[in-house]
C-alpha cells in the first residue's frame, strides 16, 4: 500500500474509534467503487488512473474479508492483523501511547455511577408536575410545527440518526434511511445516497471546533432557471444567470458586493460545493417530443414514459437550454417513476415515515384510524389530480382539523368519506 494510502487510512480509522464509533459498520470500498462505476461516475477518466483506482480499493477492501459492511473496530483490528509490525515497532507505539495515558484519569467507574443516578426515577411529588410541563412542551412543538407549515415549509418530525450519531454515514444507511420516507424510486435513491456519501464523508471526520468547509445545495424547479427569459430588449437573462451560475459550479470565488452603501463586499469560496437540480422539466419533455413526431396529419403524439427515462445531457442542451458547460458538470440524471392509485394506496397504508397518515400522527401526537373504500377514493383522487402526496395530506389535514375543532382534547380518531 502507498505511504498516503496508508496514512488516510490509519488517520480516518483512528479518529473515528477514539471518537467512540468502534460499532459504526462501514461499507466495503470496493462495493462503493462497483457501484460508482455502474452508475457512470468515472467514466471520464482514463484506463490508467480507472484501474489505479480499483486497485487502490480493492487493497483497502482485503480489510473486509469479503463482507458487505463491517464495523470499524474490526477493520481496525483486521488491517492491524495483516500489517507486519516489528518488535521495535511495537514497544514505540506502546510507549507513545503510555505517555497519552500518563496525563489521563480513567474515572470509568465514577462516571458509570453519575449516569445511574441521573437515570434514577424523581421524587413522587412532582407527577403532576411533569404532566403538565409534558402537556405544555406538546402544545409549543405543535405551535412551531404550524408556523413551519404556515411559512409554507414542509414540517420535519423527529430527528435524523445523523444529528445525534454523526459517524453512521454510509451509502447503504442513507439509502435506508430515505427509504423511511420515500416511495419507490429505487434509482433516485441509490443516485442520492452516493452522491451525499461522498460530499459528507470527510465532514464526520473534522474536530468539533473546525468549521465545516462544505455545502449542498438543492435548487428546486430548476428547469424554470433554464427556460428562456428574453427580455423586451432581446436579452436572454436565462443565459446571463447561467453564466455566473458557472463561476460557482466550477469552484471560483465569487465576491457579491452590497445594494447599500458602506458595506463591504462579501467574498465566497465555493471550490467545495454539491449541486442538485430538481423540476419537472416539462419544456424539456415537450420540446423533444415535438422534435420526434415528424410532420403531418396525425404526428403529434404525447411523450413516452420509456423515452422519458432516457435523458441525456445532450436533451439538456438541445431541448432543456442548459449550457453545455453546465450539463457537463451533471454527474448523474435521475427520472423519477410515475406513481399511481395503487402506489399511493401503499404509501398511506406503510408504518414508515413516508405515510401521510404517519407524519400528521406524530406532528399531533395523536392515532388515525381509515376504512379501506376512504384510502382508496383518497389515493385515486390524488392520482388524478396530479398533486400525489400533496393533495392526500391536505384532505387529511383537512378532516383532523373538524375533529379537533369538536374534540379538542381527542387522541383517537377515525376517518370515512361518504358514499360517491
């Protein structure tokens, strides 16, 4: 193995035990490699460095022993184990970290005791208390959560696994962990989880004290920032935001001065910046179907979902008005799966967070129960209406507010639409 190799290695896997992850499974190198490579990831890069690469990865991976996933403690002690350490060699590691002991107090067992009595139970007294400060701390999450849903914020209930546990990062724990709340989409999803794997990975692995050097951006209805904008003077604002769009993909430094005098301009480093694109892109859609239909009587034809799935780069540039600067920065293209009556049918009925039914449960910490004839008639409206989820948790927003409005104090509900 390379010095530098090595020395990442042994950096990346001794910081993250002696930041107490020792159980945090890690995915084989050499799978995330495969799976990069099928997805297109490198196939910009030439033969030489492709199998350099690989053969980087596939070293690393002896530490996994053929396994999918493995903790970090044991691919620790595994790459020890095969790592041929001298007795001299020994006996110098062995006394550097007898000095690091030498300042310590290992005070395991008094902090063992101030946990136990912590968790001890409080005194009987103050039962009613707690109640109320409980029922009083409901009603301000509740309160928040509105002016969230209010500001036209989608609400997010509950903490990610990543806030409290930020060494868990992994391609297959966030793509566990999206599915939680998405439907399907299995090549979204895959797509999604690489990408945030790799802009994340190295973030985990700064001291607490240095400040994060890395942002993710997600802009929603893209497509609407590459549409032509022609002005009454001819000029296409389109082009002329997607030309200081390109300072920031490439990594320059952007400096914004201030509208207001007196105030300094502001300069940004954005040399470690991910992208994501979202939107319909429906222009797009339309623009190259009518370029395929021909001419004549009886050509135009609605787009195919097939040919939908196909999307290139060349589509962005010729039908979609992206630069050819900036399509050619897009890593990866991921169409989304059209989903039906019966999908979203499923996606009410699931345990997991996904469910409109899920979410406003634990928004108002209160239990829905729906017959089956209101979740199909709510799951085909919603089909038909375009809206999807959407449309599903108004109408059901809707139905909880009566209740509340009735019975305020109500934990348990139950829903039916009347007879169609």
């Amino acid at each position: 193995m390379k010095r530098q190799d090595a020395y990442e290695f042994w950096l990346i896997y001794m910081k993250l035990i002696t930041k107490d992850g020792a159980d945090i499974e890690m995915s084989n190198p050499l799978h995330d490699f495969k799976a990069q490579a099928h997805a297109g990831d490198f196939d910009e890069l030439s033969d030489e460095t492709y199998y350099e690469r690989y053969e980087r990865a596939e070293e690393v991976a002896s530490f996994w022993k053929g396994a999918s996933e493995k903790a970090v403690g044991k691919v620790f002690l595994e790459a020890l184990k095969q790592t041929p350490i001298g007795e001299a060699e020994v006996k110098d590691l062995a006394m550097m970290l007898a000095e690091i002991s030498e300042r310590t107090t290992y005070d395991w067992e008094q902090r063992k005791q101030e946990e136990e009595k912590a968790q001890e139970p409080k005194a009987k007294g103050h039962g009613q208390e707690d109640k109320r400060l409980q029922e009083k701390e409901r009603k301000e999450r509740n309160k928040e959560r509105n002016q969230e849903a209010d500001a036209g914020f989608e609400a997010f209930y509950g903490e990610t696994p990543f806030d409290t546990k930020p060494y868990q990062w992994t391609p297959h724990r966030i793509y566990d962990y999206l599915g939680e709340y998405v439907y399907g989409q299995e090549e979204a999803k895959r797509g999604a989880a690489i990408m945030l794997y790799h802009h994340m990975k190295d973030i985990f692995l700064e001291e607490p004290t240095e400040k994060v050097k890395k942002l993710l951006v997600v802009i929603d209805e893209a497509d609407k920032l590459f549409e032509p904008m022609v002005g009454s003077g001819g000029t296409d604002f389109s082009r002329a935001i997607q030309n200081e769009f390109l300072k920031v993909m490439d990594g320059d430094e952007v400096t914004f001065v201030p509208e207001e005098s007196g105030k300094n301009p502001v300069s940004i480093d954005c040399s470690n910046i991910s992208f994501v694109f979202c939107g319909s892109f429906e222009t797009l859609r339309e623009n190259r179907c009518s370029a395929n239909s021909g001419i004549g009587f009886g050509q135009n034809r609605k787009s195919d979902p097939k040919e939908d799935r196909n999307l290139t780069e060349e589509d962005l540039i010729e039908y979609g008005n992206v630069r050819r600067e900036i399509a050619g920065r897009i890593q990866q293209i991921v169409v989304l799966d059209d989903l039906d009556a019966t999908d979203f049918e499923q996606i009410m009925k699931s345990p997991k967070r996904m469910s409109p039914i899920r979410q406003i449960e634990e928004q108002y910490e209160v239990k829905m129960e729906m017959d089956d004839r209101t979740r199909q008639s709510l799951a085909r409206r919603a089909a038909d209406s375009g809206l999807g989820c959407r449309y599903i948790r108004s109408q059901i927003q809707g139905m909880l507010d009566e209740k509340i409005f009735d019975e305020p104090e109500q934990t348990r509900f139950r829903f039916f639409l009347p007879k169609e």
